[in-house]
C-alpha cells in the first residue's frame, strides 16, 4: 500500500555572536519550515516553526534537529496550535531534538496540540544539556476538537521527553493514550473534567526558587490544577490541567513568565502572536 504523508525535516543552530544570538544556520524541508527570526526587547532570539500544510496526518514523519551553541539564548515556538488529522493507519510521527552547549538557553514554548477524531500521533522530545545550559520546556495538548464534542476520541496520542546531561539521565516522562473506548471520559478520572493538559520542565541548577513560586500562585483547589515536583538534580517538573483552552495558554503563559524571572532574571517575552 502506499504511504500517505510526507518526510520534513528542519535543522536550526543558534550562535552567540558578541552581545547577542543569531540563527547562524537553518534547512528545512516541507513540510517545517521556519519564519524570519525575531530579535525583540530580549536577548532571545526568536524563531516560529510552522508547518504550512496545516496541520500533521498519518504517515507524516517529522524530524526537527535544533542546536544552541555555548553562552546563546534561543526561544522556538509555533503560530498556533498544531492539529493533527484523522488517519486511516499509520500515525504522524514527530521527533524533537534539542542540544544544549555549555551556557547555552532554550526556551521551548510551542502552543498546544489538538489531536482530532480518529487521529493518532508519536511524538518524542530529546534534550541534551551541557554544562550550565538552562532550559523551559512545554509540551501542551487538547483532548480533542473539545467545542465539537470530540474529546477523547483520537485514536492514539504518545508523548515522551526526555532529557540527558554529561552525568546521565534527568528526566524521562511519557505518556500513552489509547483509542476511544479506553478513553471514555467516565473513565480514568476523565483528567478531573479538565480537557487541556500540559507539563512544563525546567532545568536549571537550583529550581527550588521556581517550585516554591508555583505553589504559591496554584493554591489547591482553583479551577486550574497545577503541581509542581523536583526532578532529581536541576530542575522541575510542573503538570497542569485547565477546563478550557484560553485557561490552559493563560496559565501557561503565566508560568513561563514565572520560568524566565526565576530562572533567568528575565521578564515575559511578548511574542506578539494575532
């Protein structure tokens, strides 16, 4: 049988050059691609990835290999959030490498993903760190088109993140939700009535800071649930479950301002999306 989809591929490396950071290299094939980086009121540079067929369907294959060389500060983010289509068999596929130098930055902040009905999708994030290099990670999703009904209904969706430094292992988190009769929300807790999920990871030499501010800004009980836990050594771990999807982007812009200012000494960065 044919397959149906197609391979992209999207290779970016990031350079300090003086005072600040330049997109010293990027190649791209459909369908990733990359719009104009962006250098504002930040020492980030900013790039979007995009994908201007639309949205993921099955049988895409989707390689994005970014690099961040020593004492650079770069932010990748997307437009919008990215949806992912019905498939009649095989997943989309979408692999993520980040490699970190010494003193490096990376602020990983894509909008959410919204899996449709009978969708199904493989994603994994990989993460080398070097020495001193800090990272923000988010990693979003949708149950589903929540506004047409469609919650829980994808076939399959699979996230892991992991993350590696010169000592071994710093985190390793993955999930993996099946087809919708295991998924049926009067199941499984149904994500507490909460449709929207996401975690934010940071690695950062002290996180104790940042743990601390979460929990006194997400007391228990809100209408959104966020936790905050430490990582073995340099970092946390934040899980966040909202009841709509402006709450999601609300609180997660609100954590990764929290991110910047603890970890960074930066204030929030306005992308300015439309």
């Amino acid at each position: 049988m044919t397959r149906v989809g197609r391979d992209g591929a999207l290779s970016l490396a990031f350079e300090r050059r003086g005072a600040g950071t330049v997109l010293a290299r990027a190649r791209s094939t459909l369908p990733l691609q990359v719009l104009a980086p962006l250098v504002l009121d930040d020492p980030a540079t900013v790039v979007s990835i995009l994908n201007p067929t639309g949205g993921l369907v099955g049988g895409d294959r989707l390689g994005i290999d970014v690099t961040v060389g020593a004492a650079a500060h770069a932010c990748l983010t997307t437009p919008s959030a990215t949806k992912v289509y019905r498939t009649a068999s095989e997943p989309a596929i979408q692999d993520v490498v980040l490699r970190l130098d010494a003193g490096a930055i990376c602020e990983w902040v894509p909008d959410h993903t919204i899996p449709f009905a009978g969708s199904a999708l493989r994603q994994r994030i990989t993460v080398d760190a070097g020495d001193g290099a800090r990272l923000i990670l988010v990693d979003a999703f949708a149950a589903g088109r929540v506004g047409r009904g469609e919650a829980w209904t994808f076939e399959r969706l699979e996230s892991a993140i992991t993350i590696r430094d010169a000592k071994g292992l710093i985190l390793h988190d993955r999930f993996v939700l099946g087809g919708p009769d295991s998924l049926d929300g009067r199941r499984l807790g149904a994500a507490e009535g909460r449709p929207y999920w996401a975690s934010l990871v940071v690695v950062v030499d002290d996180a104790d800071p940042f743990r601390r501010d979460v929990a006194a800004r997400f007391p228990p009980g809100a209408g959104v649930a966020v936790a905050a836990g430490a990582l073995p050594r340099r970092g946390a771990l934040v899980r966040c479950l909202a009841p709509t999807a402006p709450t999601l982007i609300d609180t997660l812009d609100t954590l990764w301002a929290m991110a910047r200012r603890d970890l960074l000494g930066l204030p929030p960065l306005a992308l300015r999306k439309p």
